[in-house]
C-alpha cells in the first residue's frame, strides 16, 4: 500500500514537473520568472536587438492626408491571375500528366484567396472551386507567415499546400494596381495545351471523315430558325360532287420549318358531311399529281449502288450514290408557289387560295417583297335581311312592353338602365335630384300666382311635381303630378317608334315645358342644382361658363369702348361691383334674347359677390358643439397648446391649411364641410384664422351655445312644401374681370 503511494507521489510529482516545463517552454519562463517572448517587439513597436519583422499582412504605402483601412478601401477590389498546374495521371497508359488551367483571386482587403478553375461540359472532373477563399500560408520554411500581395508576379510559380501553380498572365486592373505598389512586372509566359486532349481532338477530327463521300441532307438549321412558324391561307374547292351546296371552305397551312402541308375543311351547320381530323394530312405536296405508280422503294431520299465481291466481317454490299444515277427527282411545293389567286393540285383537286393571315403576309413582305394582298370574294354575298316593321302602339300597357312583345314570342319585362341608375342613386348628402322653381304659364289670374316645386330624379329621369300652399289662396296644394317620366309634347300617340321623354338637358332656368298640358316657366334653382350642371358642364351646355362666355364675347367684340364706357357710368364711385340687376339688363339688352336666364345666371354666379350671412353661425356651432358633446371631445387644452407651438409670431393667427391640418391630428369628431365652414367664418381677408376665438367658440364646457328648441307639434300640411329653391345670394358684380375677359386688359 506504501509502495503505491509512493508511485502515485512520483507520477503526480512529474505530471506537474512536465506541465511546467511545457508552460515555460510556451511563455519562456527562466527561474520561475516570466520572459517576454522572442518575437515580441520592445516598447513603442521598435524592434530590439536581434529580431526581425515578420510580414504577416500586406503592407500598403502611406496615402496623402487621413487614409482609410484597408477593409474600406479595398472593399469589392480583387486581383485576378490565370494560372495552370501539371496533375499526374498515374492510372492511365493514354496519358501521363494533364495540364489544368485556372484563376487565382487574391482580395487585398483581408489577403485572403481563391483559387476556381472553369467548368468544361464533359471533363469528367471536379471543377468549380478548388481552393475557397482564406488566407493561405507560405510554404516551408516560413509557413508561419500568410500570402500577401508581394509574393504574386506574372511568370512565376506559387506553392498553395503542396501543389505548384504558374502565374502566367493578369488582367489589366492587377496589372495596374501592381505597378502602382512598386512591382515590377515580368513578361506574360506562355499558355501549354493538354497534351492529351489536343492529341483526342486530332483523333476525332480524323475519324469524322468520312472514307467515301456521300450526300448529306442538312435540315437541322431550317428547323432552328423557322420551328413554330406556319403560313396560314383560307382556299376553297368547287367539288363537282355538291354544287348545289356551293363550294367547300378550306384551311391550307405551309409549315417553314420543313415545307409541309396540312388541309383542314370547314364544315357548316348541318351540312350533312363527316367530320374528319384532315382534308389533308401534314406531308410534303408534289406538283404533279397524280402520279404514276411506282415500285416500293423506287422514291427515296438518296440511292444505292450495288457493288459486287465478297463480304468481308460485316461491310454490305451497298454504297450511297453521290451522283444520284437512276433516282426519280420530285417537285414540292415551296412557300415561293403559294400566293393569293394560285390554284395548287392536290392530288387532282384543284384548290383556290383566296386569303391568308397577317404573319403570312408578313412573310411574304420580307422576303419575296409581294405588296398586293387583295382577298379574292368567293362567297355570293347574302341577300339583305327583310326589314322589321313594328306595329303601331295600340294603347294598352306602355309603350315599352307593346315593343317587347313583337320583338319575341315570349314577352319579356322592359330592359331598364341599372347602370343609370347605380351612378346616380342618392349616396350620403349627394341626392342628385334637381329642384327647379316654376310657375303656371296661363291666363287666368287665379293660377298665375301659384308656385310649383319640380324635381327630376336622375336616376331614372323621372319627373314630380309638387305644388306651394299658400294660406287663403283656396288651393290645397301638395302633389300636383305622380313621379313618372313623361313624354314630350307634340308627337303622335299612336305610332311605331318608340316616344321622346324630358332628360335633364331640357330643365333650366327660363325654360318652357308641358306636362300633360299644363305649361311651366322654370324660375329659379336651388344651389344644388347650379352646382351640379356646372361640375357637369359637358352635359349641360346652359351652365358651360366657357361656352356662354365665348358667345358673350362674339356678341359685344365690336363694342369695347362703348361697353366699358357703360360700365363706367353706372359706377360713379368706381367701387367696381354694379348691381345684380343691372348686369342682368345689359346682357339682355346686349343679346337681345340670345341669352336664357340660365346662362345669364352663370355668369352672375361667377363674376358676382355672394351673400353668406344667411346661414346661422350660431346654428353651426351648436351643432358642431352637440357632435363634440356626443362624443366626449374636451382636448381643448392640447388643442390650444398645439396652435401656439405653431404661432412663431404669437398673434393669435394661422393660415387656414394649418388650422385644417391640426383638427386632422386630433381627429376632432366633425364632419369636414361642417369644419371648413366654421374656419371659413373665422377667416380674415389674408386668409387667417383667429384660431383663439374659433377654439373658444367651441369649447362647449365654457361657452355653451344653447341649440335652438325643436318644435314638438307636427307641421302643417301647408308648411310641408314650404322650401322652394332659392338661386344663389348674388349681391352684385365685379364687372372689372368680365370686361377683362371678354377685351383683354385695358393699356
């Protein structure tokens, strides 16, 4: 037991002793007391007496002024070299070596490199990549230093684990960016082929040739440049079997890729015939045909000649006749031979070509130059169908349904333009409905006072008649006419073609209409109504302020002076707006009745001044406080926060796009016409907002504005039709542009 202790004590004793020794072998250890180690440079980098330097990366001179690294600088720059190396080849008696040629790529940004050697199809090699990208180091006895960019040259070999590479050659870009680091570059060496590949390619070459010539027929190329293309003609044929039928309608295609044709036959309706695949199936297409039948194996591609001897091993008999001696020759159609108005035999019919396709024609601009292409009618044009007469209306149902039923034997419900009516349905606060006022156009003086309200639906072109109640007029009022569409006075009731209803071109202001014998002078419009016939100009030329504006123009173009003279007078005080009447006037007296009322309210509506005090600012802020209210909106103080970051000047205004833009950001819960009128109220002449004020108006929390009181009791049936349209508020004129516009400016 002591004696293996003992053991135990001396094995333990040497491990430690062997641990130190290796420990101070590695940190240079003497005495027990460290050492530096001998590659290791003193203080400062200066190297102490005795060492050199070892070069373990590529060193660059020294740039002018701050230099990046070289990681930065070099950044996707590469230096390319052809290179080859000799592989032994020991298995083979055929060859003894083989010569393999490559590129080195050497990356100065981290000297790593690459060594690739391009795929050949075929090699039965492993080519691609046979060195991957890292830093590479020398051979023995300095392998503890790597590559750099110092060890590479033209015509000079490199070691890259043992095996040899020559440098023969670079590319332009190394060739530069060696020369520029100081190195002297060597003349490009020569590039050695492979012995045996070059002795294989010498072998193949003499065994292609062939010992006896012999005619070759080369298709290859005409397939690769015209596979896919096919001539296409429409022809016919005039079968003596069927000539009451007419003739029979076929299909020829001419493929280019190896001169063939195909006959397709179009078939009628009901003609009685089979139908096949082909007329014709794909092949070539002799000229003289029929022919005379011919033993097998008479007509063939090439011919052979019999020679006489002995078989020797396995050699026939036959060799390939260069001359052709004995061989029937044949003549094929040829794209040359097909045209508009040739008559081809195929195999004893005679075939008409009448037409053909657009890429044939194509085809046959290009190559042959042909110009004329005019189709050839072989077809009796069809007798011309009888007409249609539709009987008159006789009264019953609408005229609509009377038509669908002499159209068909089964009756079928009016066609109705959906399409009309989804684009121009009421959506949201857009009704498209026109509202005009009218009055009765009569004699009787109990009837010319009474006021009429109509409406044409858009959606439908439709038309509804509502009547004004005054009190004590003893008339009722309401509906006056049912909505419905309704016909144009002066046509005959009885007839075959379908009647001319009112659209919405023959509605405007000043306008005359009938309606079931009841004549109404249009008045006046509600502001809906002007607006959408001028958005919609094109439609309605009345509210075309280009158009009326132009027949202005032609009318007063010889009476500048006078009219600006006009003007002049009836603005003594030179305010520049004249009043709405007057205007009115001189363009009548201008026009001389060249003008409806319509259009002389377009030009109103765009030279005038608008009076906007009508609407209620207290009624727009209750609303807009009882929407801030519903919706628990009191941000009052971030709101007002945000507004005086964005007042630089602190004057307690902004532009309008700016107030617009912040109420956005806070998502203030109000409909946008509604705000945009509100900041409009609170606007100055520079287009600035008193944001102060607008805010405080709608703090509903401190300034309440009371909504005003609903009435409870229900309305009187003479108040239902109490709105009638009212034109737009016009004040006065601003003649200054008019007579801009229609003169050019005054010198």
């Amino acid at each position: 037991m002591i004696k293996e202790l003992e053991i135990g004590h001396m094995n333990l004793t040497g491990m430690i002793g062997e641990e130190k020794f290796h420990r101070s072998q590695i940190c240079n250890y003497s005495n027990n007391v460290p050492m530096v180690f001998d590659d290791k440079p003193g203080i400062g980098g200066e190297l102490l007496p005795g060492q050199t330097l070892k070069i373990t990366n590529s060193v660059f001179p020294e740039a002018i002024g701050s230099s990046p690294p070289s990681w930065i600088a070099f950044d996707k720059q590469v230096l390319c070299f052809d290179a080859y190396f000799e592989e032994e080849v020991p298995e083979k008696n055929q060859e003894l070596y083989r010569i393999r040629h490559c590129k080195i790529y050497f990356y100065p940004e981290d000297d790593t490199m690459q060594v690739t050697e391009p795929v050949v199809k075929n090699s039965g090699l492993n080519q691609g990549t046979l060195v991957r990208r890292h830093q590479i180091p020398l051979p023995p006895p300095h392998e503890d230093r790597f590559y750099t960019m110092y060890d590479f040259n033209i015509n000079t070999e490199i070691t890259l684990y043992g095996r040899k590479y020559k440098i023969i050659d670079c590319d332009e870009y190394t060739k530069n960016f060696l020369m520029k680091i100081g190195i002297r570059l060597n003349p490009p060496a020569s590039r050695p082929d492979d012995p045996y590949t070059t002795e294989r390619q010498q072998r193949h070459l003499a065994s292609t040739n062939p010992f006896h010539p012999y005619e070759r027929f080369d298709t290859l190329k005409q397939f690769l440049e015209f596979d896919g293309q096919v001539l296409g003609f429409s022809c016919v044929w005039n079968d003596p079997e069927s000539q009451l039928t007419g003739p029979r309608e076929l299909v020829l295609r001419y493929y280019l890729s190896d001169d063939t044709i195909d006959i397709r036959e179009i078939l009628p309706r009901n003609s009685g015939r089979d139908v096949v695949p082909f007329f014709l199936k794909r092949d070539k297409l002799p000229k003289n045909a029929p022919v005379p039948p011919y033993h097998p194996g008479t007509i063939t591609n090439y011919t052979l000649l019999n020679v006489l001897g002995k078989p020797e091993r396995n050699k026939g008999y036959y060799i390939r006749d260069v001359l052709q001696t004995g061989a029937v020759h044949r003549e094929f159609y040829k794209d040359s031979d097909l045209k508009i108005g040739a008559v081809i035999n195929v195999w004893g019919r005679q075939i008409l070509l009448c037409d053909c396709d657009e890429f044939t024609k194509e085809h046959y601009r290009k190559k042959y130059g042909i110009v004329d292409f005019t189709p050839i009618q072989y077809k009796t044009p069809p007798p011309p169908k009888p007409e249609k007469i539709v009987p008159p209306y006789n009264g019953f149902g609408t005229e609509e349904d009377s038509l669908n039923s002499c159209r068909s034997v089964v009756v079928k419900t009016p066609h109705k333009d959906y399409r009309q009516f989804l684009m121009k349905d009421r959506y949201g606060m857009d009704s498209n409905i026109l509202r005009y006022a009218a009055k009765l156009v009569t004699d009787s003086p109990i009837d010319k006072g009474r006021k009429f309200i109509i409406s044409f639906f858009l959606s439908d072109d439709t038309i509804a008649v509502f009547e004004y109640a005054e009190r004590n007029s003893g008339i009722a009022g309401g509906k006056f006419l049912e909505r419905s569409r309704i016909k144009k006075p002066g046509q005959e009731l009885f007839k075959s073609e379908p009647s001319e209803y009112y659209k919405a071109q023959d509605l405007f202001v000043g306008a005359r209409v009938c309606f079931h014998g009841h004549n109404f002078l249009l008045v006046d419009a509600d502001e809906y109504t002007f607006n959408y016939m001028e958005k919609n100009a094109n439609e309605f030329p009345m509210a075309d302020f280009c158009v009326i504006l132009n027949k202005l123009k032609s009318m007063t173009e010889s009476r500048a002076k006078e009219i600006r003279k006009t003007f002049a007078t009836t603005d003594p005080e030179h305010t520049n707006v004249i009043g709405y009447d007057t205007f009115r006037n001189w363009v009548v007296s201008v026009a001389a009745g060249g003008f409806s009322e319509h259009e002389i309210m377009t030009l109103g509506r765009h030279y005038g001044m608008r009076d906007e005090s009508q609407t209620d600012l207290y009624l727009l802020l209750s609303v807009a406080q009882e929407k801030l209210k519903k919706n628990a909106f009191e941000n009052f103080e971030q709101l007002i926060a945000v507004f005086l970051y964005n007042d630089r000047e602190k004057c307690g205004l902004l532009p309008y796009e700016t107030c617009r833009t912040i109420f956005k950001s806070f998502k203030l819960p109000l409909p946008d016409d509604l705000l945009e009128t509100l900041l409009t109220r609170f606007e100055d002449n520079q287009k600035q907002v008193d944001y102060r004020k607008f805010l405080h108006a709608l703090n509903w929390r401190e300034n309440q504005v009371h909504a005003f009181e609903k009435t409870k009791k229900p309305p009187k049936r003479e108040d239902i039709w109490n709105q009638l349209p009212r034109s737009p508020p016009v004040t006065g004129i601003r003649y200054p542009p008019l007579l801009d516009d229609l003169f050019g400016k005054e010198e």
